[in-house]
C-alpha cells in the first residue's frame, strides 16, 4: 500500500489585507522562461501505457513510447503556467498545466480517458441521452460540422464520460489543472463537483458541435458524498488549453442532488464553485539536505473541497496554485512499504499572496539511498542517443533514468526490507528494450554497459560533423531497385530526412561492392525553426559491404557523401552506415 508524508498547514488569521487587483489575470511577458526537459507517462485508466500517444508542446511533437514515456529536450516552460497537449484515437484528448522553478528536468503525469461513440440519435429530430450520472436532451436541427459549420443532417454518435473528483485519478484524468480565470479574468481555484467530457461526430467520423444559438440541457446527477455538501448554484468552466485554464462559462442549479444546466458546445464542462488563488512553492529534501526528487506532492483542503496535484521536480522543487485564507494538508507519496515522516512541522499564515516556503525536510525511515549509474548501447554498437532506464520493484515503476548521450546517472531511495530492484534499458528511437536486470540495493551500483537490443532493426545512421548533426532512423527505411537504386529514410517527428541513389549497370538486387553516388539525385533535409534547409549531394560513394538478390534479405553498408547547400561555397561532408531490407 502506498504510503504518503502528511504536513498540516495551520492557518492562523493575519491583518495584512491583500489588493483586489493582485488576482487580476493579466499575461506578464516579463515572467521568466527556464529551459527544462519534461519527461511524462501517459497511461490508461487500468495503469497500462499508452503507446503511440502524441505529445504537444511548444511547438515540438513527440509520441509516446512501449513504455507510455515522452520526452522533450530543452524546451522552455514558463514560471507561471504553461500547457502540453495530449492525443490518442480512442481517448478523450487530454493535457496538463504546469510550472518551472528553474532550469533541469519536470516530470509528469496523465491517465487518458476512454472514448467510445455508444449512444445515438437523429440530428434532424435530436433526442434524449443517458449514463450513470449524466443524462443530455438535444434540440432537433441543432448540429453544423465542426470545421466548415454548415448544417449536419443524419445519424450523431456521443461519448461522454463523468469524471468524480473524489476518484483517486481525477486530478491526473482532467485536463490542466483545477485552476481557472473567473469572468473578471481572475486567477481562481476550483472547488469541483465533477467533470464532464463530451464529444459528437457523424456516422462517418466528422466531427459535429452545436449551431451557435442551439444548447443542448444536461443534468449531472452528483454522487452522495458530493450532493452533501453542494451549493444551490455553482459555476460553469470550460476548458481552455490555450491558456491551459479552465474559464467560467455559466451557471448551473441544484435541484435535488442533480446540477442541471444549459451547454453550448461539447468538451470538457466542469461544476465548481470558485476561490481566489495563489502560489505556494517549496522544495522537498531528505535529512542530509537531498533532493527528493519527482514525487508526488498533493494538496488537500481538509474538509476535502479542494484538491491539487504536482510533482517535485529534479531538484526537489514544486510549484502549484491554491486557494487563499484556506486550510491545506500536503501529503508526498512514496511508492512500495517506504515509511515517511517530517522532522519539521511548519506553520504559515493564511497565504494571500504567493509565498516561498522553506525545505520541507523529511526522514524516510527505513531506506537507504543510493546512486545508480551506467551506459545504454544500440544494436548499432552505438550510444543510445534517445532513451531511459527504468528502475522498478515489486513490479512498480520506482525512477526514470534518463540517458545523455547513453550515460544515465542518479539517485534513489528504497527500503532496507527489499534487498533488490530490476532496471530495463529503453531506446525511445528503436522502441526496444534489455533484458531485465536483477540489482542488489547497495550505496552505489554502476552497471557499466546495458545492451538494449532484441533484434538489430533496419537503421540509417547520418553524422554531419560540421554542423553537429547525428540522428539514427529506425522508421521509415525504404529501398528501391530499378534502373537506379535508391535508398531513402525519415524519422517521424524529427527534423532529418535523407535519400541517395546510385546505379550498378542494370544488376537486379544489391551486390556487395563500391559505387559512385548519382550527383544531384540525393538530399538530405534538416527542419529548421522556420524552414527545412536543403542539402543536395554533389558527389559521393556507397559502399555494399552485405549484399543480397533475395526478396526480404536484408543488406548493409556505409556511405559518404558531399553535400552541397545554397548559399554555402564549400561542400560539407556526411558519413554513415544503413541496413535495409531488398523489395523486389
């Protein structure tokens, strides 16, 4: 069972009072920007990855891996908020709002919400639909196509969802965070009843809304623990991730223990009364002064109408925005038998500006800590230029590694009653795995070389030293075989694209052997931040090293190639070494 560290903010009544304008959201350029990498899970709502989901930040997209992992390098991410995107077919689209303390490494987390079209109707005659806790009625000839807003007639497909805020996963299954900006644009947390999420197509997949002067009626029936303590009439909030806020967007009556309310456009609609917010920020170490680093750190008003989630980041940092003049209790998960305690009890006054708490020091009874370090090598022989080690124990994952370059490093607490972890290596380009390694906990393990190889992938591997550019695509590799051969490569979401051609005098397959590059027949393209820039080979050689004339053979070399660009007045030089498979 997971244990979790509890601290009791005491909140004892201040004097100073607080401008009304200090919540006033108003978009501050000069709010520093920090340059961090984001490494996050993406799951289901059984604990399984997701694979393949896209990730979308800052105007780079990544997809997720066989392990549900993502990872963006160098990106910058606000200290105040900022917003990644998350998408899946099958999935309600999902994301998350959050803030940097500084430069480093920010983890995240999101479950994705099942998605399935099982409820339907007439556009032209609407009609009434129904799930626990959510039933809608739609006006008859209320329906435009999404993207083009003419008329929809014929069969409409729902999915709709109701997320409990009382759920153990809520906070990691709505999108942002449960923070919005009220009518007046002021920065507010949110004192939730429950999320809806909805979403209409066509009998063919396009995607419908609702004509703008059409609403369709939903009742929300709440859950007995929640209708005990809801308010007559709470606020509507639509999200927004944009902003990555939720913005208030209506109202919404009780009658009974059901809210009931009129709504527009499909999404997500969430029912929440409204609470002046502010920042709290800390840092979370160990007795010694230690980093714990990517924790999970929540905050719960003690009569549980407001709740809140981040993670400590690589330095044990945490930002995240909470109601004023309110009593909170945090609480640090650490996973497996872990027993945690704090050494020190703080007492604040109530927050009613943002505040910087001192370190929060805790003891982990029980543990040691130690180091955990080694090498991630490719099927190429090659350091692992995209990839992780994942320590686990008892079968739950403990701590992501991340490998620079190959190399990963870094440090892990766990009890003294598990004598053992298991690390696996992953190569995020490759999407493969190690075997699993069996490790004795001790105060320093360094495995030296972990070969993440299953099988050796058909690869191009391109270096341009004279612009610092060294990719390897595992996706994509096609070759074709006619009066010239070409060979051709691109890794999805990243900037590198190449291809070459050569000629071997009308021999079908691929003999082994050295052949001159076709001049102007190949390229190499490197997406720039505006543009892709064009290299064109001038001239060049491929060397067969492993041939073959076989259907579904495979056949290797190397190449070596002088590109030109234009406005460059000397060539520069690429090298590498591919395997392919030969398609007749």
């Amino acid at each position: 069972m997971k244990k979790y560290l509890l601290i009791t903010f005491t909140m004892i009544c201040i004097l100073q009072s607080c401008n009304k304008d200090q919540s006033i959201f108003v978009p501050n350029e000069n709010i520093p920007v920090y340059t961090n990498d984001i490494l996050g899970i993406v799951t289901d709502e059984t604990g399984a990855p997701v694979i393949g989901a896209r990730i979308i930040y800052d105007n780079q997209v990544a997809l997720t891996d066989i392990s549900g992992i993502y990872h963006l390098k160098k990106v910058g991410v606000s200290a105040d908020q900022s917003y990644l995107s998350i998408e899946k077919e099958g999935y309600f689209a999902a994301g998350r709002s959050f803030a940097s303390t500084g430069d480093g490494l920010i983890k995240l987390k999101n479950v994705l919400l099942s998605k399935n079209f099982s409820h339907f109707l007439d556009a032209n005659t609407g009609g009434s639909i129904s799930e626990t806790n959510i039933a809608i009625q739609f006006p008859a000839n209320a329906f435009v196509e999404k993207l083009t807003g003419q008329a929809y007639h014929g069969q409409v497909k729902v999915a709709m969802r109701y997320i409990n805020p009382t759920d153990l996963n809520a906070l990691n299954l709505i999108p942002g965070a449960p923070t919005g900006l009220s009518a007046k644009e002021a920065v507010v947390c949110l004192s939730n009843f429950g999320t809806v999420a909805l979403e209409l197509e066509g009998i063919i997949g396009i995607p419908l809304k609702l004509a703008p002067d059409k609403f369709m009626q939903v009742q929300v029936k709440l859950p007995e623990a929640l209708a005990q303590k809801a308010t007559s009439v709470t606020f509507l909030w639509a999200f927004n991730k944009n902003l990555g806020y939720w913005l208030e967007n209506g109202i919404a009556s009780l009658n009974g223990s059901t809210f009931e309310f009129n709504l527009n456009q499909p999404g997500y609609c969430t029912l929440a009364n409204q609470i002046p917010a502010k920042e709290i920020s800390s840092r979370i170490v160990d007795e010694q002064g230690r980093p714990i680093q990517f924790a999970s750190v929540r905050l719960v008003e003690e009569n549980g109408n407001f709740e809140t989630k981040t993670y400590t980041d690589a330095q044990g940092q945490y930002k995240v925005k909470v109601p004023i003049n309110t009593p909170l209790q945090i609480w640090i998960n650490k996973n497996g038998s872990c027993q945690v305690s704090i050494n020190t009890k703080t007492n604040i006054n109530p927050i009613r500006d943002n505040i910087r708490l001192p370190d929060q020091h805790i003891k982990l009874d029980n543990t040691k800590f130690y180091k955990i370090s080694g090498k991630l090598i490719s099927c190429l022989g090659k350091n692992v230029k995209n990839g992780y080690a994942i320590v686990s124990s008892n079968n739950k994952n403990i701590a992501f590694l991340i490998a620079s370059n190959g190399l990963f490093e870094g440090y892990l607490y766990q009890c003294n009653t598990l004598n053992t972890v298991t690390l696996t290596g992953v190569n995020s380009d490759s999407n493969e795995k190690s075997v699993a390694i069996n490790l004795p906990v001790s105060n320093e393990i360094n495995l030296g070389d972990v070969t993440v190889c299953k099988e050796e992938k058909d690869f191009v591997d391109i270096s341009i030293p004279a612009i610092n550019f060294d990719t390897v695509a595992y996706n994509n590799i096609v070759f074709t075989d006619g009066e010239t051969k070409t060979l051709e490569a691109s890794l999805p979401l990243s900037p590198a694209f190449f291809g070459i051609s050569w000629s071997t005098g009308g021999v079908k397959g691929v003999p082994a052997g050295t052949y001159d590059l076709l001049p102007n027949k190949g390229y190499i393209a490197l997406k720039g931040k505006d543009k892709y820039n064009f290299y064109k080979v001038s001239s060049g050689t491929i060397k067969i090293t492993e041939g073959t004339s076989s259907a579904g053979k495979s056949f290797k070399g190397l190449f070596n190639l002088d590109l030109k660009q234009e406005g460059r007045v000397q060539p520069i030089q690429a090298i590498g070494s591919f395997k392919s498979t030969y398609r007749n």
